[in-house]
C-alpha cells in the first residue's frame, strides 16, 4: 500500500510531485536531487537570520523542495487538515 495523504495518487502521482512520478524510488530520487541542488540557497538565506521562526522552516522547506513539490512551504493544516501526521 502506498502512502497517498491526498488521496489523488493515481491522477497527480506521488505526494502530487511536479512531473506526476508514481514510483516512489523515483520520487525519491529526484526529491534528494533538488535537496542538494537547493541546499547551499536554503543555507544562506538561513545564515542571516538571528533567531529562526516556524516562516522560517516553511521557507526552508519550499526553498529546498518547491521545484519538485508545488505544496512545500506551505503549512500542512492548510494543504492537508484532515491529516494526521
């Protein structure tokens, strides 16, 4: 069983990533490549701040994985608030 918290996992693919991928292994990969793409922007523009905030982390998360997942950064109450995770 595949994990599909959006419940539209057959028309917009794995966790409703930009290419509409299914398999999970390729999810994955891709996923960790714009990880290391993004890293050293997330690093930066986390470097600058002197107290970090949860805006921050949101801003972490889309910086790191936006091009791949048009939901990151964006709070899980509202992408998902029947959800718990």
């Amino acid at each position: 069983m595949i994990f599909d918290p959006f419940g539209d996992f057959e028309s917009r693919g794995y966790l409703r990533n930009s290419q509409r991928l299914k398999d999970p292994a390729e999810v994955k990969a891709l996923e960790h490549c714009h990880f290391l793409k993004n890293l050293d922007m997330a690093f930066s523009a986390l470097a600058s701040l002197e107290q970090l905030a949860y805006e921050h982390v949101l801003a972490t998360h889309k910086t790191l994985f936006g091009s791949f997942y048009p939901w990151a950064g964006q709070d899980r109450a509202a992408i998902a608030p029947d959800l718990a995770i």
